[in-house]
C-alpha cells in the first residue's frame, strides 16, 4: 500500500511518503530535507520491517550513490553515516544549487518500490554592495543601490539611517534558480550629514532567524568651507609671541590658507605656514586686522581676528590721568548750571508788557472820568504800575 503524510522539519513542512512491499510487510520511508547553499544536508531512509532486501540510493540524475552500503558513485561529498535494519542515513557536505531534486530510495523486493526525498537548496544573500549615483552636495539630493545579485528566494532588501527605516524601491530578476535584487533610496542631505551611516540590510530564508546580511555605507557630503581664528593668548603684550590658528572645515578640505593683515603686508617677522601665523617680539607697530582666507571649489570662507598689543606705560598714563578729567567734567557742569539760572532770571525780568491804569489806581469812582484822565495825560491822577518779575 502506498501512504502520504505532513510532517514538520526544522519548521517547515515537509511531505512523508510511505510505501509497503506486497507480501513481505516492508516500508520505506523518507523525508524532504531543505538546506542552505554550502551547508550540511542528511537524507535518511527508515525502513519498518526490513528483512535484508537490496537498499539502494540514488541522486536526482538517477546515478547510484549506494548499494547496500556500498559508495558506488565517487563524490566524496556523500557520506555513509549509517546502514542498519531501521535506518539508511547519507551526509552530504558543500551542499550546491545542482544537487537539488529528488533522491530515490529504493526497496527490492518481490516489486520493485521507491520513495524521494527531495533536496531543496537555498541561496542565502551575500554582503549587498552599496553605490551612490553621484556626488552628494549639500541642500542636494543623494540616490544610494543596493544590489544582491544571488539569493533564493528572492532577498527582502530595507534601508536605515539613524536606526530609523527609510522607504526604498526595489526590483528583481530571476537568473534561473536564484533571484537577482535591487533597491534603491533617495534624501536630502546637509553638511551636517557628512560622515553619516546608511545601512542596506538583506535577509531571506536561507538566513539563521534573526540574523541579516548588512552592508554600510558612509555619506560623503561636500560643502563649502568654514574659518575661525584661535589665538594662542586673550592678552598679548609688548614683546609677546603670538600664535594665531586657522581652524578650517570644507569637503573637499582647502588645501591652501592665506593670511594678511588688512591693507597692509604681514609684518617682517611673521612666519606664516599653513593653518598658523606665528608673530613673535610684538610691537605695537603690529597692531591691526589679521585674516586667513580658505576656498574649495563649492565656495570661500574669511575669518578675522583684531590684534592690540597691550603697553603697560600707556596704560599707567591714562589712569592717572583719569581723576583730573573726572573734575575738569563737574566743574564745567556747575559753569553750566550757573549760567542757565542767570540766563533764566534775565529772561524773566524783561518780560514787562508797560503800564496800564485801573479803578484804583486813579481813585475815580466813575469810570468815564478815569478814562478821560488817561487819554488827556492829566497829571491830576495817579498811575499805578505793574511789573511782571
């Protein structure tokens, strides 16, 4: 009689076949085994009731491997591993894409019966290789691919930057019995991102459980470069060594720094190589604007720095002179003052409109007479006079 049954190997189902001689009671069983490219795979035959018949093994070309324990194909890769009345068990190393199919398992006796075991081999994804498009450049856009030109099946292919998933395109071939995979990603980049990790990662089932195929890519951004001055000293004085450091940043890094001081030429004694300009003995005659200038071909960068040599004998100059400039200061403020109350007091003074005469002043009771008083000039009446002081 002839059976067929699932069981599950290594997590996967696999088919089990049986099969029974006719009369003898005898079963033949096997199971289908998947193993991955390059690995260890074990075919094994059970046998039920065995009472010494002709076991023989064949590959899926229908070459013979064993007759009865006996290695009659010379591919040391298959192994014997074991020959017993309940078992038949071959090893094979270096497992490839063409050794896959149905290996037979063969029982004579009064009728010849057989089982297969079929040999699936995967094709687990190598290393993906990472490509850039072209030359990344700041407030640009920059395309990555990855590619994994052999898997089976086909390998899922993601991108991450920052330990965040970034959303690729992907496409694939099938060469035969493996799959070729392409992915690709698009961003923006800044010069912040210069030096950045992106990651392609790969798996498929011919992978351990959680282990991937993972390849690394860092983001070369270039930008226009940037310049800033350190000085070897907040105080320089008189007689002081003074380094001054260009610290330049620019990809590609300027290869060439300038240094001059404003309108005038660098001081003789000045030495001046590459990101430093040393001034020793320094005078105040060296006192100015000293720059350094950098430039790649995405743009120029200037940086600054102004030098004042500190005289001591000036210095002690100008502070005893400041008490005499203090009181020359309130004295001129008192002069001032005075001289605005004066002046307001003046003013004030010269303000009156003339004389005019009232009811009171001419003594009259009636108003017509006071009136005729004043237009005749009459000397008869008295003037009152008022003055605004």
């Amino acid at each position: 009689r002839n059976r067929g049954r699932e069981k599950r190997l290594n997590g996967s189902p696999q088919l089990v076949a049986l099969s029974t001689g006719p009369g003898a009671g005898q079963e033949v069983q096997t199971e289908n085994v998947t193993v991955a490219e390059g690995g260890v795979a074990e075919i094994t035959c059970r046998l039920h009731q065995y009472d010494g018949s002709i076991v023989v093994i064949q590959n899926p070309a229908r070459q013979t491997l064993f007759f009865n324990g006996t290695r009659a194909l010379k591919d040391e890769r298959f192994q014997l591993e074991e020959f017993s009345p309940r078992r038949v068990r071959i090893r094979l190393s270096d497992a490839r894409l063409e050794d896959e199919g149905g290996y037979f398992c063969q029982l004579y006796t009064e009728d010849t019966h057989h089982q297969i075991a079929t040999l699936t081999v995967l094709v687990a994804p190598e290393n993906p290789v990472v490509e850039v498009r072209e030359q990344a450049v700041e407030g640009g856009e920059v395309e990555l691919s990855c590619l994994v030109p052999r898997s089976r099946p086909a390998a899922v292919l993601r991108w991450y930057r920052d330990r965040k998933e970034l959303k690729g395109v992907s496409s694939g071939q099938e060469n035969g019995k493996v799959w070729s995979v392409a992915s690709t990603v698009r961003f923006r980049v800044d010069r912040k991102d210069d030096g950045g990790i992106v990651i392609c990662e790969a798996q498929n089932q011919a992978l351990p459980s959680g282990h991937s195929k993972q390849t690394q890519y860092v983001l070369d951004v270039q930008y226009s470069p940037t310049a800033r001055i350190h000085a070897s000293q907040a105080v320089v004085r008189e007689g002081d060594t003074l380094v001054l450091t260009c610290a330049v940043s620019g990809n590609p890094r300027p290869n060439q720094i300038r240094w001059n001081r404003g309108n005038e030429s660098l001081p003789e004694r000045a030495e001046a190589v590459g990101e430093t300009l040393t001034l020793p003995g320094l005078v105040s005659a060296d006192n100015g604007t000293y720059t350094c200038e950098a430039s790649n071909k995405h743009g120029h960068a200037r940086a600054l720095y102004v030098l004042v040599v500190y005289d001591p004998g000036a210095v002690v100059e100008a502070q005893t002179s400041v008490p005499y400039a203090i009181v020359g200061g309130i004295l001129a403020l008192l002069v001032f003052l005075i001289i605005c109350v004066l002046v307001g007091m003046v003013w004030c003074s010269v303000r009156q409109k003339g004389s005019y005469l009232t009811h009171e002043a001419s003594g009259l009771d009636e108003q017509g007479e006071a009136r005729e008083a004043f237009l005749n000039g009459s000397d008869g009446h008295k003037r009152k006079e008022e003055f605004f002081i």
